[in-house]
C-alpha cells in the first residue's frame, strides 16, 4: 500500500538557510495492517505523513501510495484514502449533521451521513452545533468524516486525542474493526500505549530518521528486561549469581536479554540460601521503556 525509499524532505534553501526535517526514510505499509509512526515532537513525522498523504512533494526519494505517487497523481490516490488531522477546523456554527452533508458532498461515493456519526458514536448528537461539542466529540467528528468516503487507506494523526477512557476505548475497537475489514491505517499517537495495542508494526523516529522497527515486540526486544527486589538485611550484592548487577543500598535492579534464565537462576540461588526477596518485580521492557532510550539517545 506504501511504499518509502531515500525519502528526504527539506524547509528553506541548501546550506545553513534551510532544515531537513527528514533525512532518508526507507520503509513499507503492507496492506491491511495498522502501521504507528512514533518519535517526540521535532522527529519528523508529520513532515513525513504530509507526504504520504499527498500535501507536499518530497525533496528526494520516492514515494509510492496505491502504487501511485501521492502528490503528482493525487487525483488517482485522494478518492481511495481518509485523513484525520489533528484539527479538523469545522465551521463552529454547522450542526454536526450539517458538518457531515457538507463533507459528503465533496465526494463520489460517501457513505450515508448517519450511518458516518454511528460508526464513531456521534448519533444522538446530530443536531448539536459544532460550537457545543466537546473536544473528545470533535474529535470523533474528525474520524467520522475521514471514514466518509469508505477509505481503502486511513491515516490517523493523533485520533484519540481528548477522548475518555471509554471514548478511547471504543475508538481502539473501531479501528480494529476497520483494519479487520481490510482498511489499511497508518497512525501518529503519543500514547504509547495506543501504539502497543493496536499497531501490527511500528517505527521510532529521531531526528529525521527511523531508529527502530519492527513489530511491538521486536521493538520492545531491543531493550532489556528488568528484575527488580530488596535484599535481606546482611547479605553481600557481589555473591548475586547475575551480572551488571545495579545496587543502592539494599534495592537490587538486574537488566537482562534472557528474562526466564536470568530470574531462574536468581530464585534458585535465593531458595538454597533460605533468602526471601522482597517486592520482586520481573517484566519485559515495554514500548515506553523504549520510546524513552531513543529520546535520551538524543541528547
């Protein structure tokens, strides 16, 4: 469905009068999958959707959506994809139903209005003006609208912003459902939490550049699992059966690649001495733990 090599994407002259926001992408969304572009503000994402979705050339590279280039052919691409932006800068006085027909009206084969606002749970408020929404709903108006013309292509930029749990959660469903359907979904989100459960694959970008991809669980390989406990009061750190060993006072923190070795022999050696360890914690790093190296790395 996308398909990204050598892309680079320059604002302002060569030299020092201009900035490369992105500086060599190389990766491919397969179809039917939801694919999370992630990184800290300044990465280089938005620079990179607004390529993909056909908003501004690239300075180098190629870039191939549908098989077509977004921006030179985007009269082939527009009708088959959905943009959610981060602001959909509805008229404030339109009711959401009067919002939707507009839309609607500026495609080939939309979806009935209602059956838009029942997808995204905005049907018992189709009267209500723009105005009177909050920011959660307005979101949600932004989704409807993006599903309006039954996109083969979705892209996501930052869709549960404002939402409440519940709201979140229903999203998270909706595009489950839609990804089930087929729908191919390429999302920005700094919920890494949002990331971790919906995307099939993901990359971390920093400073114009991918740093890590893969799936949630390759990326989240990439750093080491902990194993957290409390010594007992008299026992020597230096006779622990683990290496690189992080100690202050009696709180013992063990990073490791093999998580299930590692605390076997930790257990092991704690049950032949008769030691109890306290507040044992042993987890797999997650997508924040990740997320948060890269952004360090950074500086």
């Amino acid at each position: 469905m996308i398909d990204v090599r050598g892309l680079r994407r320059r604002y302002g002259p060569r030299g020092e009068g201009g900035f490369d926001a992105v500086r060599g992408l190389d990766f491919s969304v397969r179809g039917g999958e939801v694919f999370a572009l992630l990184g800290t503000n300044g990465a280089g994402k938005t620079s990179t959707v607004e390529v993909l979705e056909g908003l501004a050339p690239p300075t180098e590279g190629q870039v191939r959506v549908l098989g077509r280039d977004p921006f030179r052919e985007r009269g082939q691409v527009r009708p088959h994809t959905g943009v959610m932006l981060q602001d959909g800068g509805f008229p404030a006085d339109l009711t959401v139903t009067e919002t939707a027909a507009m839309w609607a009206g500026s495609l080939s084969t939309p979806r009935p209005v209602a059956e838009a606002l029942e997808l995204v749970g905005l049907g018992d408020r189709a009267r209500v003006r723009v105005k009177q929404l909050s920011g959660g709903e307005r979101r949600r108006l932004d989704l409807a609208l993006a599903l309006m013309g039954r996109p083969r292509l979705l892209f996501l930029d930052e869709p549960t912003t404002g939402l409440d749990p519940q709201a979140r959660q229903a999203s998270w469903r909706l595009v489950r459902r839609l990804r089930d359907e087929g729908v191919t979904i390429v999302m920005t989100t700094h919920y890494l939490e949002e990331a971790e459960t919906l995307a099939d694959r993901l990359a971390i970008m920093r400073e114009g550049r991918i740093v890590l991809s893969g799936t949630p669980d390759e990326v989240r390989a990439a750093r080491p699992a902990r194993i957290r406990f409390t010594l007992p009061e008299g026992v020597d750190p230096a006779l622990l059966p683990v290496e690189a060993a992080v100690v202050s006072g009696l709180r013992v923190e063990v990073p490791t690649k093999e998580l299930q070795r590692t605390l076997t022999d930790l257990l092991l050696w704690a049950r032949e001495r008769g030691h109890e360890l306290d507040g044992l914690e042993a987890r797999s790093a997650s997508l924040e733990d990740v997320f948060l190296a890269v952004a360090e790395e950074a500086r």
